[in-house]
C-alpha cells in the first residue's frame, strides 16, 4: 500500500499551486483554474484519509462527490458571470470587473 505521505505532499503541491494562482493571476479563467486545484486537493485529502482509516466506510468518497458537486455549480456560476463581464468590458482581466456599477 502506497503511504499516505505520498498522497498528502501530493495534495499540499497541488494545494499550494493553486493558491499561487488564484494570487498572481489577473485573468478570471486561470483564477476559476486555480479554484479548481486547490478544490481537487482537498477531494484527495478526503480519499486519502478515509481509505487510510477506515476503508470499508465511505465517508470520504461521500465528501469528495460533495467537493465536485460544488466546484461544479461553483464553475458554471463563475462562467456565467465572466461571460456577462466580457460582454460589458471586452475583457475577462480580474482588476476591469472591479468597478462595475449599475
């Protein structure tokens, strides 16, 4: 059985490269990218864990339906609102939406 070491220092690798992303970018797709990385870390902290403790319950298999059921809903909320910024501003750049008024 591979360590859980292995599959926690994948997350944390995982987890912080979205957590760069999400700060240094300036585009709402690579940040919305980013959110996603850092949502699929915490899906493999959530396996990881449950298979490690306690491998005939289904706990964290349970979360992580629950984590990609969010991110989903999450992403296609977030598009939406990207695609009607583009339309106003003709850009998808984070600092342009920042002084949209009515």
């Amino acid at each position: 059985m591979i360590p859980i070491e292995n599959f926690l220092l994948l997350s944390a690798l995982l987890f912080a490269i979205g957590f760069y992303g999400v700060l240094a970018r300036r585009s709402a797709i690579l940040i919305l990218m980013s959110v996603e990385l850092m949502l699929a870390a915490v899906s493999i902290n959530f396996i990881a864990f449950a298979a490690y403790m306690d491998p005939e319950a289904f706990t964290g298999l349970i979360f992580a339906l629950f984590v990609i059921a969010i991110a989903a809903a999450e992403v296609g909320l977030a598009l939406g609102i990207v695609l009607r910024v583009f339309r106003e501003r003709r850009s998808s750049m984070v600092d342009d939406a920042s002084s949209l008024k009515w």
